[in-house]
C-alpha cells in the first residue's frame, strides 16, 4: 500500500470509496477501491470476498477489468484495478449528443462478449448497470464491481438472494423474491 502515491478520488458506489493512485516504483496508474470486511454472517462470504473471488477466477478477458494486486488493509482489502477513464453512466451523462448508433453496437457487443465470458465461467455477476461498465481511454468497455457476484451451481438446489441488483435494473424475477434463479438476471 505504502508503494502507491495517492491522486485523488475518482468514484465511489454503494460499497466503497475508489482512489487514483500512482504505484511509486513502476509509475503505474492504478484504481484503489477500500472495501470493508464485515462480519462473516453463516458462512456466506461477504462482498469484498466474493470480489476477490470471482475476479481471481476470471482472470483473463479483455472485457473484465483486470484486478492487478490485494492488499490487507485495516479490517478489510484494498483491490488495485487497471485504470478506466471513466464509465459508461458518465460517458451518457457527459455525452454532448446521444451516443451514435454505432457506438451502442460497439458498447453493446463488449458487454455480450463480458458477460458471456464470466458466464461461461459460472460467475453470475449481479449488479450490471452504466456505472459498473468503466471505459478505458481508447474506448474499451470493461465488466467492474464484482462485489455481488456469485459463481453460480447448475445443481438447482441451492437458494440465492433476490436482493441483488440495484432496484432500477433489477430483472422481474428478483423483484417478486425468486429464490432460485439464474444467469438470465444479468441479460434483463
Ligand atoms: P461500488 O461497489 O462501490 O459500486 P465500483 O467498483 O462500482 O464500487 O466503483 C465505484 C465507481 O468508481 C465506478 O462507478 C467508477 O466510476 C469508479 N471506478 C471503479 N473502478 C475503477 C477503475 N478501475 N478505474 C477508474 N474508475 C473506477
Ligand atoms: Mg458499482
């Protein structure tokens, strides 16, 4: 952690404050994002855990951003993140114009080869919206914040949360309490 010189906020979202950081050795520009260690309730592991998790297991797609490095911190983790320009609720946000068509094809298509990617792996992401899909400065689209995300059993045995998602994109099943569901909750 002492190896990262601090530049400010960049963001922060439901679960945790995000940091612009310089690595002092290397120059690199990273994204530090705190994230809490609460209490292990029944076993289930928490959000900053279940984060770690799922990035580790999917390490490699062009289309999920790259966890570089975990640091304990205090009672919870510091995750440093390749760093995004911005994200896609920004890029809407600030557009002067709305975005042209090509370009939600573009966008579109990097958020389908994302999600089927994590998919494929059993990671069910959970909290898909415009502020969790960071754009890099040359306009890469990249799946972030796995803070909910589950890597997901086809037994169908096991129950699941429904509150998951933030309520806006949150897909029908989840809004009437379905206990068992699946990756469709990303694709709503
Ligand atoms: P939360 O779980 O608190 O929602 P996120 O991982 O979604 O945390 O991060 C919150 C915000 O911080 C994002 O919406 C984005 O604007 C910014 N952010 C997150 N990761 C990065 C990154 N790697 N590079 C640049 N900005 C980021
Ligand atoms: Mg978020």
């Amino acid at each position: 952690m002492d190896r990262q010189h601090p530049l400010g906020r960049i963001g922060e979202g439901a679960h945790g404050i995000v940091f612009k950081a310089k690595h002092v050795e290397t120059g690199e520009t990273v994204a530090l994002k705190k994230v809490a260690l609460r209490r292990l309730e029944d076993g289930i592991p928490n959000q900053a855990l279940r984060e770690i998790k799922a990035l580790q297991e999917i390490e490699d797609s062009q289309y999920v951003v790259k966890l570089k490095a975990v640091f304990p911190h205090g009672a919870g983790f510091v995750l440093a993140f390749e760093f995004m320009l911005s994200d896609l609720s920004e890029v809407i946000r600030h557009g002067k114009r709305p975005l042209a068509p090509a370009q939600v094809k573009a966008y579109m298509q990097m958020l389908l080869k994302g999600v089927a990617f994590c998919h494929a792996n059993n990671i069910v992401h959970r909290d898909l919206k415009p502020a969790n899909l960071l754009i890099s400065s040359s306009g890469q689209l990249k799946i972030a914040d796995f803070g909910l995300a589950r890597v997901f059993s086809h037994k169908g045995d096991r129950l699941y949360s429904h509150q998951v998602a933030t309520r806006w994109y949150r897909a029908p099943e989840l809004l009437y309490g379905a206990r068992q569901y699946d990756e469709g909750v990303d694709l709503w």
